[in-house]
C-alpha cells in the first residue's frame, strides 16, 4: 500500500504541534508578555491574547496526540457484528472449554474486546433449543 501524504502528515501531527507549542513559548511568549506589561496598549494586548489563544489551541493537540500515540491511524477494533457466526462456532467446537475458546478467538479476531468475546462464546455454547422464553 502506498503512503500518502495525508498519513504522513497525520503521524507528525502530534510532534508537529509538540515543536510549534515549543517553539512558540520560547520565541513568540516572552516578547508577546514583554510588550504587553511595558506597554498595555490596545494592539500589545491583543498580541498577547493571540499567542494565549495559540498556545492553548497547541497544548490541546498535544495532548490529544499523546493520547493517541500507539493507535494506528484509520484502524478500528472489529465489533462482536464483524465476527462471523461460523468462525465462532469453529473456536467452540475446537477446543474444550470456555477459556480456551475465548483465548483462540481473541487470538484469531485481535481488537475484539474481552465482554464481547465471552458474550460470542457463551452464545455460540448456549443450546440452540433454549430460546430463553418462559412459557
């Protein structure tokens, strides 16, 4: 698969605004704040008020992208819907016990979640001529 620019620049979004916050607080600050206490005039205030706002927008990015860190970008874990009724079904009759089943059928699905496995597992166990109604 080819790589994009997109994806690239996606994956130095957060080292991106990481350097920019930086590079901001250490050029751009100092003299936004200077200016702004030597001389509280309308448009030295307004400079400070921007870089506040910059700096604040930036902080965010990086730490939403620190958050993100380690995620592939785009991918998604796969939901119980995308697990196939047959491949479930193949895990359970394979192996012995509930444990083991779940255990091959993470191992075989990676991402799904360990509730939705066993609610998978427990389903697939579950005798098909108990439909739960009472009657």
């Amino acid at each position: 698969m080819a790589t994009t620019w997109g994806s690239r620049v996606r994956r130095c979004e957060p080292w991106l605004a990481g350097a920019m916050f930086l590079g901001m607080a250490v050029t751009v600050g100092p003299q936004a704040v200077v200016g702004a206490v030597d001389d509280p005039g309308m448009w030295n205030t307004l400079y400070l008020v921007m870089w506040v706002v910059v700096m604040v927008v930036l902080g965010r990015e990086c730490v939403v992208g620190l958050r993100k860190r380690g995620t592939a970008a785009g991918s998604s874990a796969p939901t119980p819907a995308i697990v196939l009724p047959d491949d479930v079904l193949a895990v359970v009759e394979s192996t012995g016990g509930r444990v083991a089943a779940v255990k091959m059928l993470r191992e075989a699905h990676p991402g799904l979640g360990l509730k939705a496995t066993v609610d998978l597992v427990d389903d697939a166990r579950r005798d098909p001529s108990d439909s739960g109604h009472a009657t």
